[in-house]
C-alpha cells in the first residue's frame, strides 16, 4: 500500500442497456387515456339536420300486435279496425319491413275458424314471421294426457 492512497472499489461500469420498464409503464397509461377519449372525440360533430316530410322513418317495429277478443273483433295495436282495414294496415307494415314479427292473441272461447282468418290476412299481406301468445299454466300438472 502506497502512502496516502486508499483502496477504493471501482465505480460500477455504465449500463450498456435500455431500461424499458418506466417506458412500457408510460405507454400503458397513453393506451389508457386514448380508449377511454377515442368514444368522445368521434361524436364530436354537431349538426341541426333539416326537416322535410319526404324522409322516412327507417325504424320500423320490430313486432306488432293482433288481438281477436271473444265476440272477434279484431284489434291491430290495441287499435280495433274491421278486417278490410286491418288487411290494410298489415300491406302497410310489409311493406315497410317484410321480417316484422306478428303477436297474435286470440281469446280461447274465439272460434277456431276466426283465428285462421286473421292469420290468412297476415299471410296475404306477406307477413310470414307469426307468434302465438298464451299464458302459461299455473298448476304444475301437464295439461297434456300421459301416453300410453
């Protein structure tokens, strides 16, 4: 040992390396804030769109409603309307969305043949999507014989 000097340990040698763990962590927080901000920046168009009556609605239902009570009249929306004006309602509703779903509900003291007759209307007017709407049983039993 040499007078005056001391051992020292040597100083550590540089990092050659990237450290990439805070620059992948700033990266994840800009992710963040751009899918959080993309949805608001796209609807950012304001506009006072013009009126006029030639346009059409082009949101037609999805379903309607046909109803026949117990005397069987028939009701096209919770609307009673004879039949000729329901075959017209239902050539309107066609043409307008030929996939619309008809809901029927027919009372069970209706005859058989006034139900067929309502759905010969649906069909004409090109309606071919009809459901059948009953309640369900509130007894647990099967109303349905056991076979044999």
């Amino acid at each position: 040992m040499a007078f005056g000097r001391l051992e020292r340990t040597p100083p550590p040698k540089p990092m050659s390396d990237i450290n990439v763990t805070p620059m992948v962590d700033v990266m994840l927080v800009l992710v963040a804030i751009f899918i959080i901000t993309a949805p608001l920046l796209a609807s950012t168009i304001r506009l006072d769109l013009p009126k006029t009556d030639a346009v059409k609605a082009t949101d037609a239902p999805r379903f309607i409603t046909l109803v026949v009570d117990k005397s069987g009249r028939a009701f096209f929306n919770d609307r009673p309307l004879q039949l000729d004006e329901l075959a017209r309602k239902l050539m309107e509703t066609a043409s307008q969305n030929p996939d619309t779903e008809v809901q029927l509900r027919a009372d069970e003291a209706v005859p058989y043949g006034k139900v067929v007759e309502v759905m010969g209307l649906v069909q004409k007017a090109g309606l071919s999507r009809i459901g059948f709407v009953a309640e369900p049983v509130s007894s647990p039993a099967s109303p349905l014989p056991a076979p044999r």
